[in-house]
C-alpha cells in the first residue's frame, strides 16, 4: 500500500502539468496592433522584430465582431499611388482557408494590397517579403512530410 506523502509526489506533479496545459491554452492570440504612418504609429509598425514587445493586444479581451471571436493576427501592406502603409491587427473571420497564407489584391495599377494572416502569437511582425518567404518554405516542408 503507498503511505500518502508517495501519492502527492505523484498528484502533485501531473496536476501542475493539467494546470499549465490548460492555462497556456486560455490566454487568446496575441498579436501586434499598429499601423504605420507619420500620424500613427510610423516606422517602428513597419519594421517590427519578432523581440519588439511594443502594441502587444491580447485579441480574446476585444468583443467578438459578428458573433466570430478574435483568433488570428493580421499584417496588411497596402501601396496607394506609392505611398505604402502597414497596418497590424486582431483578426477574425468564419472563412478558415484563409488561415496562415498571404493574398494579393490589385486594385489598378496603383493600389495593391497584401494580406497575410496567421494563427500564433506575435506571428504578424514579419515584413510582407519574411512572410512569403515563410509561408512558401513552411508549405514545402508541410509537403515533404506528408509525401
């Protein structure tokens, strides 16, 4: 029969492991939330490092935006007639095949936009050129594996 102080030793550790599963898991995605410009956020929105700690939100404490929680971050890069702006945000949306890619939206000409979305906390400090380059190695070696 195992006295008691033998059966502590082992509760007591698994469930500290429960514990902080658990708790890890229950904090939502926190993302960066800026955007550049001179009458913003400027410069440092648009050069972010993955150790800058600065517009740090953590998305779950937002209300959910049509009855669809905060879940992802957002970094988009829009080019108007040269002027480029990077904008950095919570995101939510009920389509999950946007999840962890980039799109490309031209306008005309002169207006384009970059959307990249990602489901990590602070995954949206990468520039628009980091990102794509991720997303392209990260999807060759999804796909090496699997084959």
């Amino acid at each position: 029969m195992m006295k008691a102080s033998s059966v502590f030793l082992i509760i007591i550790p698994i469930l500290a492991c429960l514990v902080a599963f658990f708790a890890s898991g229950s904090h939502g995605i926190q993302c960066f939330v800026c955007m550049s410009g001179d009458k913003y956020n400027g410069e440092k929105c648009e050069n972010l490092k993955p150790t800058d700690r600065d517009f740090i939100v953590n998305c779950s404490t937002l209300p959910p935006r049509n009855n669809y929680p905060w879940e992802r971050c957002r970094v988009m890069v829009h080019d108007v007639e040269g002027e480029t702006r990077t904008v950095r945000s919570c995101a939510t949306w009920p389509d999950k095949s946007r999840e962890n890619r980039c799109v490309d939206r031209t306008g005309t000409a002169r207006i384009k936009v970059r959307l990249c979305e990602c489901d990590t906390d602070f995954c949206n400090h990468m520039s628009m050129a980091k990102a794509s380059i991720f997303l392209i190695v990260s999807t060759l070696v999804i796909s090496l594996i699997k084959f």
